[in-house]
C-alpha cells in the first residue's frame, strides 16, 4: 500500500489527518524484545548430610518476539452540506501487538466504485495533532504535511485519525464519497515497512527479536491479505441537501369580485377573467430533500394588471416574515401600478415571504388574492 495520493483541487479541498493518544497499557502482555531469563536450584541430601547446591552456569534465556497486529475503524460516516468547508470524518488505528510501531496513512477515494458516486483528485494529506486532547478539531491543532510516517504508537494505544474534506456545492442529496483510509505498519520512528521474519533459522529462535504480521484480511482493499502489517476502514461522505421545486398557479375566485378579501376561498370553474374579477395566485414550494432548507426567501412580483387585495404564508416554519413592498401586508386593496398615469397611491406589489424555513418532506406556500384592473 505504498501509493500516496494528493489532493491539491477539486471536492476533497484539504484532506487531514490527526492523532489523539488515548492511552495505553500493553494488549498482549511482555514487550517485544524483553529478556526472560530462567534460573533453577537443586538440593538434595546423601544420607543426613546436605550437599552443595547445585545451580546452572547461566540462566535459559530466551527473547520475546514481536507480534505486530493494527485495526484501523471509521467512527461513522458524516452527512454533509452541498458547499460546505471542512467537514470531519472521523477513524480510530488501534496498537494490538506488543511493540512501538509507526504508520504510513493514506487516504484513498471511491476503493468501491458502487459506492462513490462524486471524488475528488489526488489528495494532499495533511495531519492535525490533537494538542488537547479533546477529540475534536477545535483550533488549537497545529496543521501539518503529512509525508511517511508522523507518529509512533505504544501497544494497546489508540489514536484518533480525521479527516477533512471540502465538499463540491454542485453535489446532489444522496450523493456519496468514500474515504478509504490505510495504515502500513512501519518500524517505529521510521518509514521502513515492517517485515516478518522469514529467514527460518532455528538457530536464532529464542536469542533474537523475531517479527511476526498478524493482521487480519482486510476486507476494505481488493487483494489485501492477512499477514500483510496493514488495516484499512472506509467512512462516508453522505450529501444531505434541501431539494426545493416551486410552482406558481392561477384560478378564478369570482366574476364579479366578491370573496376576495381573506381565506379560504373556493374556485369558481365558471367564472371569467374580466375585469372586476378576483384571482388567487398559489406558490408551492415543496422539498424532497433530506435536510431543511433554511432561510428562505420568496418572492411574487404583482403584475400591473392587477389591484391587490390579500396574502398569506403557509407551511413555514421558524419565523417567516410577509411584507408587501417592505411594509407589513395589510387587507387594503392596492394598485399594482408605478407607471405613468397611475395612482398616486398605487404601488409596485412585491410580496416577500423571508427568513422562513421549509423543512425536509414539507410543502410551504404563498397565496395571494387580486382584482382584475
């Protein structure tokens, strides 16, 4: 696993690493290389006489082997904004084996093409250390370039790995992109790739530190094998976006204008378009998304043929605020009109419906009544 990608463009904007000790204690027991010297005694006696002891010349030693072992786990995957900066995905690489060991990190893209429906290009891998301690990117991280190896890990330690992406505001709700990412064991402080012994010399078996890979088939890369001194695990990118569609339509309400000063109101299919005549104008808005969409402001411009009469909002949630040409909507007919010639008290008719929030699955809208100049 020794290819490292870059990111200097594109959807991942900066991608980042960062490591959080989070303690240790040793998973599986003595420490590689540790000594274990072995000694004996015998006394005995001829007849009532005891007899010198008898010890060993040295004592049996043999030397602890290294078992090297590493998980690497995605905490979760992350729902994110279309356009948003930074966001975290957070992965955990555990320590399992009995000795220091450092790690080369790479962060691969769309490992499962079935999955990663938007990626980016070569990422540029960079490091947060978790000064802290808090578990979260809070400022007080010092950015770093991430080349090789950038910390050494004590057995049973875990550290805290994020990384960060910016992501494209062209996404689509739904869309997704896997990050996958991989730790190769390295001996500790360097960037050599730890090797197991192979050598089979019996000779050495119990006089010298022995390295033995003992990772598990990794699921996450096609063609990784067990016994290989590398992990990986995949997080998500999971785009969580407001989808609005809109919609204006017109019916008549009656004829000869009557009903046209508040809600409800009934269709009239028999009705004609004449002057005098009141309509309703009806806005939808309706959001298939999986997100809110928020702060929204809509706006209807009043044609000049008409005199206007009444609106209301519906369907908002939050504080949504209607104003006819910045003022608060009143039940007063109003000419739609700023032309020459026209009222001195007529008026150009935006209606603005802002600050509201149309939630995920939800249908708002925006009903107007008019007369028919």
């Amino acid at each position: 696993m020794g290819n490292m990608h870059k990111l200097t463009l594109g959807l991942l904007g900066a991608t980042a690493l960062s490591f959080l000790s989070t303690g240790s204690a040793y998973a599986l027991g003595t420490t590689a290389g540790t000594p274990v010297n072995n000694t004996f005694t015998l006394d005995y006696n001829v007849g009532t006489v005891p007899q010198t002891q008898i010890t060993p010349p040295a004592a049996t030693t043999f030397i602890v082997d290294r078992f090297v072992d590493l998980t690497v786990a995605s905490s979760g995957d992350e729902n994110v904004a279309p356009g948003s900066t930074a966001q975290v995905l957070e992965y955990t690489l555990t320590n399992n084996g009995n000795g220091d060991q450092s790690y080369i990190l790479t962060a691969l893209q769309g490992v499962d093409a079935t999955d990663d429906i938007f990626d980016a290009v070569t990422p540029t891998i960079t490091y947060f250390i978790d000064t802290d301690g808090s578990g979260v990117l809070d400022g007080s991280e010092t950015l770093e370039t991430y080349s090789g190896n950038t910390t050494t890990v004590a057995p049973d330690e875990t550290v805290i790995i994020f990384v960060t992406s910016d992501i494209d505001i062209d996404e689509d709700d739904t869309d997704t992109s896997d990050i996958t990412l991989v730790a190769d064991t390295t001996d500790a402080g360097t960037s050599t790739p730890t090797t197991d012994d192979s050598d089979g010399d019996a000779t050495n078996q119990l006089t010298a530190e022995d390295i033995i890979l003992g990772d598990d088939d990794n699921a996450e890369i096609t063609g990784d094998d067990a016994n290989e001194g590398d992990d990986a695990a995949t997080g998500t990118y999971i785009v969580a976006a407001a989808d609005l569609a809109a919609t204006k339509d017109v019916v008549m309400i009656s004829q000869d204008g009557s009903g046209c000063t508040s809600f409800p109101v009934t269709e009239d299919t028999t009705a004609y378009s004449v002057p005098g005549a009141c309509v309703e104008y009806t806005i939808t808005v309706v959001n298939t998304g999986t997100t809110a969409a928020l702060d929204v402001d809509l706006t209807d411009n009043l044609e000049d043929e008409l005199i206007y009469q009444f609106a209301e909002i519906a369907g908002f949630t939050g504080t949504p605020v209607l104003t006819l040409d910045g003022a608060a909507v009143t039940a007063a007919p109003i000419t739609c009109d700023t032309s020459a010639g026209a009222p001195a008290t007529a008026q150009d008719c935006v209606l603005l419906a802002s600050g509201g929030t149309v939630a995920a699955g939800a249908t708002a809208t925006l009903k107007v009544l008019a007369i028919i100049q």
